[in-house]
C-alpha cells in the first residue's frame, strides 16, 4: 500500500492520475454511498431554500401583477385584501393634486365548486372596472372586455386542480362554466397569477357589476386596494405627502413597498424560519457524511499518509490532497443532487400549482454550500493526519 501510494503521488505530479482521485476511487463502494450522503444533504437544501423562495414569491405574486404609481390600503391589514377602506377615501386621493386616475381594486372571498355535486372551495375573488388597466397580466388586459358580459369571469391557470378541469375544457369548448357562491357563471377567458403560500386556493377576476350583483350594491363601499396612477412628471414623494396629509384613514404606499408589506406579513409566520432550519440541517448533513468517508479515508491510509512525510511531504502538502478529495466529493454529489431536485421541483409544482422551478441562483446558492460544506469537513478530518508519524513506519 505503501509503495502503491507514493506510485500514485509519482503519477499526479507528472498529470496522470491525482492522488486525491485515486484515494477515493480505490474504495468504489465507499465513494458511491458518500455521494449518496451528499446527493442527499443537497436535495434537502434544495428542497429547502425552494420552498422559501417559492414562500417569499408566492407572497408578492398579487402585488407584482398590479398596475399602477400609488396604492392605497387599510392601515390595519396585515397582507392586501385582508380588510378594506371605504371608497369615499379614494374619491378624496383622487383630487390630490398630481393624481391622474383612481381605481378601485375589490378583494373578497368565494365559494367556488366546479358543479353542484363537488366539493367547494375557497377562491379568491378580484374586480374593477374593466374600462380601467388595474392589471400587468396581459391576458387580463386584452381579454378585458369579455368581463361586461353578465355572469363572466376570468380564471387563473394556475389555481389548485381541485377546482376542477376548468382549462383543460375551456381549450376544448371555448367555454367553462362553474358555481361561485352557489350561483353559475361562465369562464370567458384564461390567465395566470398564482397563489401565496398560505393565502387563497385559487383566483378568479369580474367585472365590478358582476361583482355586486354577486355580493350586494354595499360591497362596493369597501375597497381592498385604491389604485392612482399620476400625472406625467409628477413627483411621486410629493403626491404620497400630500394624499397622507389629507386623506385619513388610508395607508399609502408606493408599488415597491406594496411589495415590501407582503412579505413583511409572510415573513412574520413560522414558515419562514423552518424552511431556513431545514436547510441548515441539509448542511449538517453533508458536513457529518464528508466528515465520515474523509476520517475514514484517512485511518485507512494513514501509514501511507507517515510515509510521504518521511520523505519530505509536509503537513500542508498533505491537507492539500484531503481538500481536493472533498472538492471532489462535493461536485461528484451535487450533480445528482442538482437532478434529482430538479425533477422533485417539477413534481411539486404539477401537484401544487404552485410556480416552484430551479432558479439559477439557488443552484449556485446550494454548490457554494456544498463546497463549504465538504473544505468544513475535510479541515476537521484533517486533524486525524497529525497522527500519522514517519517513526511509527520505520
């Protein structure tokens, strides 16, 4: 073994075959369960850190999709649409000065149930004035003229398959018909929002003389978003001051901090740090699985480790080959680990509807972790080298 070792550090100085390789590659069944021990850390981090991304993004999927310069809520609600303000506010922000249009966004929740003898469910319902551009969504945009018709709805491709095979036969028949809040209404049209992590099952879009004919002429007192877009030129800060200034009872926000309430609301649930914890245990995982193969590696080959230091090899030279064995072990580990999530997060996403797909930087996110996480462990194992004596070999 002796002799066999100093052979193979004989070829790598000479680039043909690197020690650290032929170390792991000398015990095939030990190097496969270690990748196993790492595919498997990887795809719980990956697992992880996507549905805390998935968390964090389903949060602003609403407020993304909104057009518009300011936006008006209830002080008190926690995420948008969780209460309402009454409209005369939004009346009295529209004549600030700077303010071009105002338009009220309703939010309310529905029963939905695909025909009478399905289960229902919860579907989140959202109305205005198709006259106005309330919506970013394209598809809403162009098909917005669909909504006058009485009894007409839009609905979201990417809402829970439990409310029925709505797209498939809309691009069958053209049309689809369902029940929200016991009362049939016609699909005339297709889009795509999604939905929070926590926060509705399912979305549909009317017309705001749907919308009261569905919940009542009172319904359309309470807004759940005031929606103003302002004058060319108009000095945003200047506006929201001004609105503040003399329109009580409202909360005005600019998109980006629309977007910022959201998640502050998301983030204030459990959700977030067990998602975090999760990938934390994911890296402890990997670091006591490369731990394990590295020290063993090491007490397996550690007359062979004293030989090289008998013959001048020093102590660093030799944390060198144990930290390209665990370079190694990490990228051999995160191919499969990178595949294998890829797959689940397709899976998922089929069985959720909700939008989980590999992101570029959580890829990147999770190599920098597996690579930290296997130099962490080959800087412990290497602890075991300061054994290796060359008396001990002569």
């Amino acid at each position: 073994m002796k002799f066999l070792a100093l052979k193979s550090r004989f070829k790598a100085r000479h680039g043909e075959r690197p020690l650290a390789w032929a170390q792991l590659s000398h015990q095939k069944v030990r190097l496969i369960v270690a990748m196993g021990g790492i595919t498997f850390a990887n795809v719980l981090i990956f697992m992880q850190l996507g549905f805390r991304s998935l968390f964090t993004e389903g949060a602003t999927a609403l407020p993304e999709s909104i057009a518009g310069d300011l936006f008006l809520v209830n002080p008190s609600t926690r995420f948008i649409g969780a209460r309402g303000f009454d409209r005369i506010r939004l009346y009295q922000a529209a004549s600030v000065r700077g303010v071009a249009n105002s338009t009220p966004l309703y939010i309310e929740d529905g029963v939905w149930a695909y025909s009478q003898e399905n289960i229902s469910f919860q579907a989140r319902i959202y109305a205005f004035n198709p006259k106005q551009q309330v919506f970013r969504i394209p598809e809403v945009t162009q098909q917005a003229v669909k909504l006058n018709l009485p009894g007409s709805l839009l609905f979201d491709r990417l809402s829970r398959s439990s409310f029925g095979p709505i797209p498939q036969q809309f691009a069958e028949k053209g049309y689809a018909t369902a029940f929200l809040n016991q009362r049939r209404l016609a699909v005339v049209g297709l889009f795509n929002m999604g939905n929070s992590f926590f926060i509705g099952e399912g979305n549909v879009i009317m017309s705001e003389a749907n919308y009261r004919d569905l919940f009542g002429e009172e319904a359309l007192k309470r807004v759940g978003v005031g929606i103003l877009t302002l004058e060319p030129g108009a000095d945003i800060a200047a506006v929201k001051a001004g609105i503040q200034a003399t329109v009580p009872g409202v909360e005005v926000l600019t998109h980006a901090e629309l977007i910022a309430k959201e998640l502050k609301f998301q983030e204030s649930t459990p959700a977030g740090p067990i998602f975090s914890f999760g990938a934390i245990m994911g890296f402890v995982i990997g670091v006591v699985v490369v731990y394990q193969v590295l020290y063993a590696d090491i007490s397996d080959h550690l007359s062979e480790y004293a030989t090289l230091k008998a013959i001048g090899y020093s102590d660093l030279a030799l944390l060198r080959v144990i930290l390209q064995e665990a370079l190694l072990l990490g990228i051999l580990g995160f191919a499969p680990g990178w595949v294998t999530s890829f797959f689940m997060y397709g899976l998922l996403a089929h069985i959720t509807r909700l939008e989980l797909v590999m992101r570029l930087d959580v890829a990147v996110t999770v190599l920098i972790l597996t690579l930290i996480m296997c130099v962490a462990s080959a800087a412990i194992a290497s602890n075991k080298l300061r054994s290796a004596d060359p008396a001990d070999v002569f």
